[in-house]
C-alpha cells in the first residue's frame, strides 16, 4: 500500500507534506492556515466572575456555569441519515489554533464533561502547532480554550472550555440549544461494515460543522507504523480543515476522529481509541451502550 506521512509544521497554505506532492496518502494540515482575526477573551464571549456590570448576577451566572451538566446525544433507533446529519452539529466544534507564523483551523467532536466543563476531541497534530485561541460552536457561539493535553501513542488530543450558560430570565430550552456530547454505542459500532451508511462532519474557516460528507467503511482496523496505531479507512472525499472531524453512523452514534486522508480515502481513529486517550489524558473514560 502507498506510503502514509505526517505533515510538517511551519507551512501556511494548503496541506502540510512531509513527503513528496506524488505520495497517495497524508495527513490534513490543522486547515488552511488562513489570518484569522485574533480576539480578546471578552470579545469571545468568555464569562468570569468579574465579567458584569452587576456582581451580583454575574456570581450567579459564573455558579450556573460552573455546575452546567451537558446531555449525551439522544441517537436515532433506525437508520434515518438525513435527521442524524441535522442532530450530530451539536456535537462538533471547529478549533483556531496560534501556530508560530500563522493561524490555522481545525474540527473536534464534544466528547465529555468535567465539573461543569465540556471536553474537546480533536487531532492530537492540530494542538501540537500552538494555543487555542478560540472554539466556535455550531450556532456561532465562540468561547476560549485549553488544551488539557495531547495522547503519547495517538493523535489525539483534548480541550476544555467553559460553556457561558443561559443567562437567568431567559425563556428559550437551554438543554436543546447547548452542545451534547457525542453518543458512543458499541453494538452499531462492532456491527459497521461496508454497507453502514457514515458521514463526517467537518468545518470550514468560516463555519462550524458546515461541511457533511458521505462516507463508507473500507477497513475497520488496519495497522498502520506510521500512526503506531490502528486506523480505520473510509472512503471519503474530506478536505483541509477536517483534521479532528466527527464520523457518525446513520443513528447519529459517534464511530471516530479524522486523521486526515487524500485522493477519496480518509484515515479514523476508531471511538475506542479516543476513548483510550481519554483515559490516558484525563483519567475518564465514557460508557458505550450496549444497544440502542
């Protein structure tokens, strides 16, 4: 099989290559590199326990934030592809990322919660070009973050953030509107074969999981020396920028993260081993559901 290469950092436009333009297979560039305009925490939307003209309110609404407990997403029990693309937005995020000379972009899934915090999945290469400066939520909502830490054995790495809440007074659903963590179901994803119906939800530099393309398994664990790990090909037209996409199943279940890929093929680290990282990271790891 052709060789496949991980990229170099330092280059601002198109795919990183760590290899020559001919090699069959490499891995996206955290995005396009493009000047992002840069943002002060406040103009980002971050709140503190300062950040109020009334203290009073703004205590409240940093307790509220504080204590903020994220659904699971409720996944479909048949396959309706359609209706699962419309749901999982909620789970994805696009990350900007300093890098020393430029600023690039990337995807991420919202893959669990800590104390009232949510946690970022994303590719562990998108993270190694430099601080996160910001994360945009599928309806525009754009908040800083943190990089909790990047896994030794995948490409895998984390973000937290704090969710803002919904201010007191409101009368819209807050439980419908906030991000929901990515629903893992092992049964659907032990039984994924090449007649699965999959998609990938990417984002592009001026959106978030604004660009779902189709997807079908071509091989669910092949070792790869250059990852040093299992990966999953999929037969997927992904683009720069799709670095830390989600791919979920026709029920909305979360299948796993984008490597990056080329010429139609696309390399995934599978649910589990995100899962692994998260233990190796952070010291969690998320339940699947046997059914559902």
């Amino acid at each position: 099989m052709p060789h496949i290469v991980h990229p170099l950092a330092g280059r601002k436009k198109g795919w990183l290559l760590a290899g020559a333009a001919a090699a069959f297979f490499m891995l996206f560039a955290a995005g396009c590199g493009r000047q992002l305009p840069n943002q002060s925490v406040e103009e980002q939307g971050g709140l503190t326990e300062n950040d109020s003209e009334n203290p009073g309110q703004s205590q409240e609404r940093f307790f509220r934030k504080q204590t903020q407990s994220f659904p699971v997403l409720e996944v479909l029990d048949g396959e309706q592809l359609q209706e699962a693309k419309r749901m999982t937005v909620r789970c994805c995020v696009r990350l900007d990322v300093a890098g020393e000379d430029a600023e690039y972009y990337g995807s991420g899934v919202v893959w669990d919660q800590r104390d009232g915090r949510l946690i970022i999945a994303t590719a562990g290469h998108l993270l190694r070009k430099g601080e996160v400066l910001r994360i945009v939520f599928y309806d525009g909502m754009e908040m800083p973050g943190r990089t909790i830490g990047i896994s030794s054995s995948l490409d895998v790495g984390f973000v937290e953030a704090e969710w803002p809440g919904t201010p007191a007074g409101t009368d819209r659903d807050a439980d419908a509107e906030m991000p929901a963590l990515v629903g893992l179901h092992q049964r659907r994803f032990d039984t994924m074969d090449a007649y699965s119906p999959l998609f990938v939800v990417a984002s592009t530099p001026d959106g978030c999981a604004d660009l779902i393309l189709d997807a079908s398994l071509q091989e669910k664990a092949w070792y790869r020396e250059e990852f040093g790990s299992n990966v999953m090909i999929l037969s997927s037209g992904a683009q720069e920028g799709a670095s830390g996409a989600g791919v979920f199943d026709g029920c909305g279940s979360f299948i796993g993260l984008v490597l990056g890929g080329a010429q139609g093929q696309t390399a995934v680290l599978s649910m589990e081993q995100v899962n692994q990282a998260g233990a190796e990271i952070y010291g969690s790891i998320r339940e699947t559901e046997d059914y559902g």
